[in-house]
C-alpha cells in the first residue's frame, strides 16, 4: 500500500567531494531504490536498505524476452487475420491451392512460434536455476 506523497518543501544541501559522491551513486546502484533522492532519504532516516541480488543481466534479458514474445503474437494475429480474409472471399477470388498453401504456412508458423515461447521460457529458467541454485 502506497503512502499519500508529502509535499516536500525542505532543502537540505550537504557538500560531498567528488569521490563520496562518487560512491554513493555506486552504492544506490545496487539497491531497490529507484530514484537517488529516496536512497538518500533513508540513508538519513536509517531505514533498512535493500540490495540487488537478483542477476541484472537476467533481468534485461526477460524484458527482451518479453519484447520478443510480444512481436510473434502480434505477428500470428496479423498473419491469422489476413488468412480470415482471404477465407471470407468468393470462391474462385483466390485458387484453393493457394489457400491451403497459406493454412499450411499458418499451422507451421504457429508451431514455431509456440517453440520459441517454450525454449525462451526454458532459457529463462536455467537462468534462474543458476543465480539461485537453491531455490527448486
């Protein structure tokens, strides 16, 4: 549960040397923390800090993961839409071999699409097996 935002309207100005700076900026990298104002703000209100301690290059590769699996259904819809009109034309518009050639293209691409969700979904838990070996 989120809490009602404050209006903030205290600055507090404290003069760091570049290399505090520095690794504060290094320390906020790794936490939960999304915006470096707010790690500050519980650095001076002593809360507990959480780290990172998930894989971030795990992490951009199930976003890319998710792109990709956004894109093959886009494209499966497009291609079954296209196939749908083709079927709703008048016989003889278009040769009935044609037809089946493109319900043969559509069987096969949905196959490959649902391969490429199966092993993208196996890659993704290798992953995890392996930044986390004792979670089963």
């Amino acid at each position: 549960m989120k809490q009602k935002k404050e209006l903030r309207k205290r600055i507090l100005v404290v003069h760091l040397t570049p290399s505090e700076y520095a690794d504060l900026r290094e320390k906020f990298t790794s936490t939960t923390y999304r915006v470096f104002s707010d790690y500050i703000r519980g650095l001076l209100h002593r809360e507990p800090i959480i780290k990172k301690y998930r894989n971030q290059s795990l992490d951009q590769f199930e976003l890319t993961a998710i792109g990709i699996k956004q894109q093959l259904e886009a494209l499966r819809h497009s291609f079954s839409a296209r196939v749908q009109q083709l079927r709703s034309l008048h016989p003889g518009t278009i040769s009935q071999e044609t037809l089946e050639f493109l319900l043969a293209a559509e069987f096969e691409l949905r196959d490959n699409i649902t391969a490429i969700k199966a092993t993208l979904v196996n890659i993704y838990e290798l992953c995890s097996q392996k930044q986390n070996p004792s979670a089963k």
